[in-house]
C-alpha cells in the first residue's frame, strides 16, 4: 500500500515538474515577444493610444469574469467530474458569453462617458465579441489544466500571442492604425487561442440542461467568482482612479510602467499558480504535503523574485530608456515603487492556488475585498501626487493582501509563520549580494559615462554570473532546504528528459 502511494506521489510530482517546465517555458518565450512587442508599439504609437486602450481592457476584462462565471476553476477542482458537467459548463459558457457581449455594447457610450474619451465607445463595441468567441473554449482549457497538459496550453498561448497579437499589432501599427492595431491585435488573438484549444482538447458540445451538475459547479465556482470579482476590483482600481482623474495619457504611461513590472512578476507567480492549483486540488485533504508545496513555492519565488526587483529598482532610468526611449521617462518614478512590490505581486499567488485548491473560496473572498478597496483607496488618495503616489498607494495595497492572503494560507494547511519565513531566508543573502554589485557597476558605469545600450546588458549579464557563482559555491546558504530541493528534482527532471530524447533518437 505504501509503495503504490509513493508510485502515486512520484507520478504527481513529475507531472507537477512537467507542467513546471512547459508552463515557464512558455511564459519565457511570451515574456521575451511581450517585450519584443512592447519596444517597437512604444515607438509606432502614442501614450494617449495605450491609455484608450487600456480603459477599454478594464471593462472587458473585469465583463470576462462574468462571461466564464468560474466555470473552468470548477471543473478542473471537482473530484466526481462527469459529462454531464462538461455539457451543462459548455451550455453555460456559451450562454453568458452572449448575454455578456449584448450588455458590454449597450453599455459602451455610458462607460465613454464616464472615462471621458470619446473614441472608447467604438473600441468597447469591437472588443465585446470576444467574450462570444471566447465562451467555446472555456471547457476546453479547463480540460486540459485537469490533465496538468500544460506543454499544449504553453504552445498554445505563445503562438496565439506572437501570430495573434503580436504581428497584428505592428502590422497594422505600420499601416498608421493608431488604437484599433491594439484592439484588433487582441482580438486577433483570442480568436487562434480559442480555435487552437478546440482542435486541442475536444470535449462534448451538447446543448443540455441538469440542475444538479449546475448546482455543484456553481457552488465552486460561485464562491471563486466573487473572489475574482473583487479581486479585479483590485487590479483595475488603479486604472480606474487614473483614467477617470488623470487622463488618458497618464494612464498610458502607468500601463507601461505596470506592464513592465508585472511580466516578469507574474513568470514565477502564475505559472506556478497555474500548474499547483490542479496539482494541490488532487491532494487537497493532505495537509502535510499542502504545506511542504507551499513552503517551495514561496522559496523559489522569493528566491528569484526578490534579487530582480532590487536590480529592477537601482536600473529602472536606464532600463526605461533603454525599452522605450526618452518619451517614456516619466514612468521611471512610478515602476520604481511598484517593483517595490513584486514579491508581495508574485507570492500571494501561491496562497490564491492553496485557497482553490482546498475550496476556501469564500474565505479568499472576503479577503479581496479589503484587498479592493485597499487599492481604491491608495489610489485615490495617492493621485493627489500623480502617477508616483498611486503607485506607491497600490504596492501597499499588494503588500496587505499579501499578508492576508499568506494568514489564510497557514491556517488552511496547519503551517506556521516560523516556517514561511525561513523560507525567505536565502533571498535575504541573494538581494545583498544583488544590491552591493549593482550599486556598484551603476557607480562605475556613471563615472566612464556608458550609454545604457551598453549598461543594462552587461550590468544583467554581470549579476546572473555573479548569482550562479554564489548558489554553486554556497547552496546552503543562498537556497536553503526548500531552493536545494527544487533544484535538485527539476535538475533530475532535466536529465531523464535528455535521457529519454537520446533514447529515442
């Protein structure tokens, strides 16, 4: 009996490692076509086109909650999945997806009106098709995060992202599109996502009603959505704050500032969110392991994370221009302070997959809320000193809901505040060495007078060696027992994989 449990847990956390590797794989090659994409909009279009666009993507994104109602968390959560709940999620998805789109396009002039940017109406009414287009992949997607196939879901969303919005945007950026290279480049790319996860995962399409499969998929999914709801309550409020009182050119600079602060934030964050959630809800009544995967999680992200951020802060001029050039050197101030945060932004996520994954969704709830209006009022009352002071209002805000978020984390799975941060203890020697190399090369490359084209490589190339150098030389001290653990299984996942491809050639 032991034996086949053990063969059980091994199987789990190689299939947990795979969707690891392809899941940050993905969000690599992403990472590096966002930037890509990012570099060359900034110099096609205007900060007054971003900020429209981003006005918009409030309302589409926060309408998205709506439109899958929790659907995919519930299906890839539930222990007795069945067909039935395929087809009553497909019917339901597809039934909100629609309603969703009637409602986004009545409502488009009034929400103009509210921003106080005329051209929005137009783009709100176009971008409003995506939750119809959107709504047939739901179950799919759901379907294959169960399976823990997330090297397909990785392949999906690069391609979708580089074919799709990516070579879209530019294109029509080229062309002189202005905003709409923005909203047809996404809505470019929700359409080859959704129609990649059909060909994908095919699941049944049956138009069908049973109120029992919907009462317990809406019991999950209930209680994730109003968490959700408040949750993107949280990650708007700024947007909504700085668009409605600043303008929409200061909300084009803050998204870029915030978009250059969260991508490599959310490489660790969600990728280890998204693989984790299906991987704890199948052993979700097993506290001892919850917590042993809580504890490396937190130690990889604090690992990885923390050392970034303070390399991001002592660089942020020279990265911005080196980015965007000098037209986006406002943003400077503003992704100073919020990269402030990263950590608080990358490791609350792991608490958010222990929540789902033990079904404490209600309990999340609750906690999102404070989390909302936390943001809300940091916002507002940080918008008195512009795009610096809501920025500062809103890592404070990260910062609470971190707090919250890691207390419900530790009571869920019987853990301990002790244990969460020994975990943080070798990112304390890693940002130190970090820090005093950094300030140091900023000093010299001051005093030779180097152009930041030739500052930000080498000054990155020269601390990734410098922080390899330090964990091969001393893995105890800059890993500590969690870090060593994942190295060694995602070394050892590595080498069977090599293995296995020298086999087969």
């Amino acid at each position: 009996m032991n034996v086949e449990k053990s063969t059980i847990n091994n199987q789990l956390t190689n299939k947990t490692l795979k969707g690891l590797f392809w899941s940050f794989s993905g969000t690599i090659f992403q990472l590096i076509s966002k930037f890509t994409v990012l570099i060359v909009l900034a110099r096609l279009l205007t900060p007054e086109d971003f900020g429209v666009v981003s006005a918009a993507m409030i309302i589409i994104s926060f309408s998205m909650i709506f439109s899958s109602l929790g659907i995919g968390p519930a299906i890839v959560q539930n222990p007795k999945l069945n067909d039935q709940h395929l087809s009553v999620g497909f019917t339901l998805s597809l039934t909100l997806g629609i309603f969703m789109t009637l409602l986004v396009w009545i409502t488009s002039d009034f929400i103009a009106q509210f921003f106080q940017m005329e051209s929005l109406s137009s783009i709100i009414k176009i971008l409003s098709f995506t939750f119809i287009i959107q709504s047939f992949a739901v179950v799919g997607q759901a379907l294959l995060e169960r399976h823990l196939d997330f090297k397909s879901l990785a392949k999906i969303q690069v391609n979708s992202y580089v074919f799709g919005y990516g070579l879209v945007s530019i294109f029509i950026a080229l062309l002189g599109g202005g905003i709409w290279a923005l909203t047809l480049g996404y809505m470019a790319q929700v359409f080859i996502q959704t129609i990649s996860i059909l060909l994908k995962q095919g699941h049944t399409k049956r138009i069908s009603f049973s109120k029992k499969a919907l009462n317990e998929l809406l019991y999950f999914s209930g209680g994730f959505t109003l968490a959700r709801v408040f949750n993107h309550l949280a990650l708007q409020g700024d947007n909504i704050i700085i668009g409605r009182l600043l303008g929409a050119a200061a909300l084009g600079y803050y998204g870029r500032a915030y978009q250059l602060m969260v991508m490599p934030a959310n490489l660790f964050g969600q990728v280890l969110d998204k693989v984790l959630f299906p991987a704890m809800a199948k052993i979700q009544d097993d506290k001892l392991k919850l917590n042993l995967i809580f504890l490396r999680g937190t130690a990889i992200i604090s690992i990885v994370v923390l050392p970034f951020s303070i390399y991001l802060i002592i660089f942020a001029e020279e990265l911005v221009l080196f980015l965007f050039g000098n037209e986006w050197i406002n943003i400077v101030v503003p992704f100073q302070f919020l990269a402030l945060g990263m950590l608080f932004r990358s490791s609350y996520k792991i608490s958010e997959s222990v929540a789902r994954a033990t079904g404490a969704v209600y309990k999340r709830a609750w906690r999102q809320s404070i989390y909302a209006c936390a943001v809300f009022l940091g916002s507002y009352l940080g918008h008195f000193w512009g795009l610096n002071g809501v920025a500062l209002g809103i890592t404070i805000a990260i910062a609470i809901n971190f707090l919250l978020m890691t207390h419900l984390s530790i009571s869920l799975i019987n853990g301990s505040w002790l244990s969460f941060f020994k975990a943080h203890t070798p990112s304390i020697f890693l940002v130190f060495i970090v820090m005093s190399a950094s300030l140091i090369m900023k000093h010299f490359f001051y005093i030779l007078g180097l152009s930041f084209f030739v500052v930000i490589p080498t000054s990155m190339f020269l601390v990734i060696v410098l922080l390899l150098l330090s964990i091969g030389l001393f893995p105890n001290l800059f890993l500590g027992k969690e870090g060593k653990w994942i190295f060694k299984r995602v070394l050892d996942y590595y080498k069977n994989m090599k293995m296995v491809r020298k086999n087969e050639w």
